[in-house]
C-alpha cells in the first residue's frame, strides 16, 4: 500500500479538545479513525480516547497482516469501542457514561471500507469531485427515515446515536470501494464540516495536497467559525498507485515485514491516569460478549 497522510487537531473556542484522532498500518493494512467526545456528558476526550485505543489494539492484534474480514472487523470493533465506555462508567459509578461519535477506515488491498456512528464525517474526492460521504446519524440527516419515530418539536441536528449511550449504537458500514490514483478521504469532525460547505471542502481537497489542505481546512473553519469554534480535526490521505507513488510525499508499506505494526495512536495514559481498562483481558471479553449477542441472535432467526 502507498498513501500520503496529514492529520491535525485544533482545540478552537472551547476549554478543551475533546477529539482524538490517528492511524496505524501493517504491511497489507492500514486503519485511520476519527472520534469525537461529546459535549454535555462528562470526559468526552477519556470517550474518544478510549475508543481510539480500542479499535487499534484490535487492529494490531488480527491485522497479521492483514484483516480476514475488514466490514465485520469494524462492526465487532465499534462495539468493542461501546462496551469499553460502559465498564469505564460503571467501573467509576457513574451517573452519565462518556460519549463520542467514531468514523474510522480500513484500506486493505485496492479498497476502502469505512464504518461512522453519529456525525464525524468520512469523505471521498475523485478528480476533483465529491465520490461519497457518510450520512450523518442525526435527526436532521434521517428525516422521514423508518428507523426513526415520528417526534414532534425536536432539534433535528441533534444525534439519535453514539458510542456510550446506554442504547446498542446505530452504525453504518460501507464499501469495499475500489480505490484509484488520487483518490483523497478525509475523516473530520463537525467542527471543520460544521463551518464549511461540502462545496469548500471538496475544492480545496481537489485543489492541494492533503498535507496542504487539511491544515488549511482547519484555519479556515476556525476564521469562520469565530470565537465560539468547536474543536476542528482532520486527517486526510491520498491513495496512490504503484507506479505512480513517489517515495519523499506519503507512506510506503511495501518494505514494512509481516510483523510490523506501526501506530499514530497514543496508548496506555488517559489524563495522566494509568489505564487498566484496556488490557487484552477486557478486550477480549468485549469480543466475546459481542460474538455471544451474535451467536444468540442468529439462533433465534432459525426459528
């Protein structure tokens, strides 16, 4: 695999950043996730945090080096993600679990494969155009949608999903979309789309480089946003092909061995405190609580 990426976080207006973002890659696979902790529920940034080094143990551990199945790897690693945030909560007797939203994507051979819970948003640019982008998970998004209730006076930006809520999160998983040469995806969060079209997004995506045009996303969404601006995170890849990469502008895996695993990814300290909650003891009973739902659910369909 050959990609160039840029990654950027600005905490903005606000008295913290509560985004966490990051990517790790092995010889045959690469994983880049995005999160956002939730305001009006306490320890956003522990959320994010936690959800990041979730799903990137979970990488490093069946990436070997390559993913069996990249959709049901996602799907079993947001939900790792979910179970994660309520035993830190209930771990701590708390009255309200931290939250976060999660967009991440898997790169693996020439496809993409991405999955996103709530509104941190995944776009793909090709020549110059936008490809796709997820749908965000709020009211605003879905409205006339069969998965919701018909709700009179609600604020339609409001989200209806999240890692942390006491409810099984809503997700949606997409692809594989075959990539080709100058294909750029950009994972952000609401602070960098919340500011700037779809139009300025796409156009400067196409217009730059990504190592360019993330960190100018950014500024310009933090100059429009003003004061109040959220926190603004971004990172941004470029596919390339073989015969097209150039080795001084992107990443390289192609002389990574098989036992290499290579992480953007911060582990082991969440606010200076040692993290006992993601051993490979916890994430494994996470895994196996979700294969056990699984395994109870597709049963009860044979009857």
């Amino acid at each position: 695999m050959k990609f160039s990426v840029f990654q950027v976080s600005r905490r903005g207006g606000r008295e913290k950043n509560e985004d966490r973002m990051g990517y790790c890659y092995t010889r045959g696979s690469s994983l880049f996730v995005l999160a956002d902790g939730m305001g009006g529920h306490p320890e956003g940034e522990v959320a994010a945090q936690i959800a990041l080094q979730t799903v990137s143990a979970m990488f490093q551990r069946q990436a070997q080096p390559v993913l069996r199945d990249v959709p049901e790897f996602l799907s079993t690693a947001l939900l790792a993600a979910h179970h994660q945030l309520l035993r830190y909560a209930s771990d701590r007797a708390m009255i309200d679990t931290p939250r976060t939203t999660f967009v991440a994507v898997v790169l693996q051979g020439a496809g993409a494969t991405w999955i996103h819970c709530g509104d941190s948003r995944l776009y793909v640019v090709r020549d110059g155009e936008l490809l796709t982008r997820t749908r965000d998970h709020s009211y605003i998004e879905h409205r006339g949608s069969a998965m919701l209730p018909v709700v009179e006076n609600f604020n339609r930006n409001v989200l209806f999903t999240c890692l942390g809520s006491p409810t099984k999160p809503v997700f949606d998983v997409t692809g594989p979309v075959h990539l080709q040469q100058g294909d750029k995806l950009m994972l952000c969060s609401d602070g960098l789309w919340g500011s700037l079209s779809d139009e300025e997004i796409v156009g400067q995506l196409s217009r730059l480089p990504v190592s360019e045009a993330a960190p100018e996303l950014v500024e310009a969404a933090l100059r429009k946003a003003g004061d109040g601006s959220d926190n603004v995170t971004v990172v941004a890849l470029e596919w390339e092909t073989p015969d097209a990469y150039e080795s001084t502008r992107g990443i390289s895996t192609d002389s990574i061995s098989d036992g290499v695993f290579a992480s953007t990814i911060q582990a082991g300290l969440i606010d200076g405190t040692a993290d006992d909650d993601l051993d490979d003891a916890a994430i494994e009973r996470s895994i196996a609580e979700i294969n056990e739902a699984i395994r109870r659910s597709s049963a009860a369909r044979k009857f």
